[in-house]
C-alpha cells in the first residue's frame, strides 16, 4: 500500500469543539492523508488555555499540517507559534485574528441564551448554509446547544476579545486562507488583516457559505487544498 501523498493533518473544528463537521473532508481526504480532529475541552477556557491543551496534542515528530475553520483558526495559530516541533503549514478557513463581531458582538453575547431558546434553525441555515440545508443547520444547533451555557459564553467571549495578531506576525511556516464568497457572518476585512499580518499567507476565495469545508469537499481538496499542502516542505 502506497504511502499517503500529503503530510499528516490536525484539523481544528469551530465554536462546537468536535468533530462532527469534519465528516465530508476527512472522507475526501481518505487516501491522500492521515487526519485526526482535536477536540476542546469542556470546560469555560480563555483562547490562551485552550491553546495550551491543544499544543499537547500536536504530534511532536514527523511532517503534519494544520487545518483550522472560525473559531479554530485563532487556536491553530497559537498552538502553532507554541509548538516546539511546529507544522509546515496552515490552511485557515473563514476565521479570524482580531474580534470578529465588534458591532454585534456584545448584543450576540447578551441574547445568546434566548436566541438558542427559540431554536433558530432557519437563521442558522440563512447565516452559515447553503438555502435548503435544514439537516446540517439542525445538527449544528443540536452541537452547540448540547455545550454546557459557560463553556458556550466562554468561547463566545473569547472570539470577542481575540487579538492573536502579534503570533500571527511570528509564524514563518506557508499559510493558505480560504475566504467564502457567500459568508454572511465573517467579514471580508478578517482575511485582509491576516494577509497583511502574516508573513506568508495567501488568500484563495472560494465560492461558498461560511460552512466552507462542508460543500463539494472533494473538489475543495483536489481543487485548493492539496496543491498547497504539496508545496509544504
């Protein structure tokens, strides 16, 4: 059997900390990649102490890239600038480096509870899906519904006080950012300031919702994703 072509992933999920979503690329990726998810803790943890636990999981020999999507890009990051056997590369995927939400963040963090409470599916599928993805947007409320509230307000708050730019700046390894076309939720400024931030980190935008590793994922692996791995060395 053939070695994989592509070096070992460490994929990091969004606000949800699992690997539920990771489904479609993981089966694109079988046979060209060994990848494994990492997930977060349970616990109410700043960015910094979710970083830490992360860091422990990295491999420490070997070649391996990182993939990161929302709320896990800030963690690869960080994990990455700690890393004392670090990855030879990044592909970040509809995140951020600095608060995301700085208009709406504070209202979001106040009537989170209530918003939840009301089971809003539809505003789920309308912010993060492609129209008619019921199944997905009902899966993602069940996901982090099912986070106990401190654990969710923590990491909400998190997102709202990020800055990892300063460990951004430091990374010297190849990074690829996957910007949607169609996000209604992160804004297009993120990927500008990480461009702009990053020492090494191109921009390749992809026409599809802030889910973006969750549509036409053999296509985005053959497509976007591999070619840039190869290039690692």
């Amino acid at each position: 059997m053939s070695e994989p072509a592509l070096p070992r992933l460490i994929l990091f999920p969004g606000l949800s900390g699992g690997e539920t979503f990771f489904e479609p690329l993981i089966s694109a990726l079988r046979g060209k990649a060994d990848a494994s998810v990492v997930t977060y803790p349970a616990d109410p943890l700043s960015f910094d102490a979710l970083a830490d636990h992360v860091v422990a999981l990295l491999p420490q020999k070997g070649p391996y890239a990182i993939i990161a999507e929302s709320f896990g890009g800030p963690l690869a990051v960080l994990a990455a600038s700690r890393a004392a056997h670090k990855p030879m590369g990044l592909v970040l995927a509809a995140t951020f480096a600095t608060n995301p939400l700085p208009l709406m963040g504070m209202i979001l963090k106040t009537a989170l509870p209530g918003f939840l409470a009301s089971k809003p599916v539809p505003v789920i599928e309308a912010m993060l899906l492609r129209s008619g993805d019921h199944m997905t947007a009902l899966h993602i409320f069940e996901a982090v519904s099912a986070l106990p509230q401190d654990v969710l307000m923590s990491r909400l708050n998190a997102a709202l006080k990020c800055d990892i730019r300063k460990s951004l700046a430091a990374l010297d390894m190849p990074m690829l950012y996957l910007q949607r076309t169609k996000d209604k939720l992160m804004p297009a400024a993120q990927a500008v300031l990480m461009q702009k931030t990053a020492k090494n980190l191109r921009v390749i935008k992809v026409d599809r919702p802030h889910f973006v590793l969750q549509y036409e994922a053999e296509a985005l692996v053959a497509d976007v994703i591999a070619p840039f791995l190869k290039t690692l060395k």
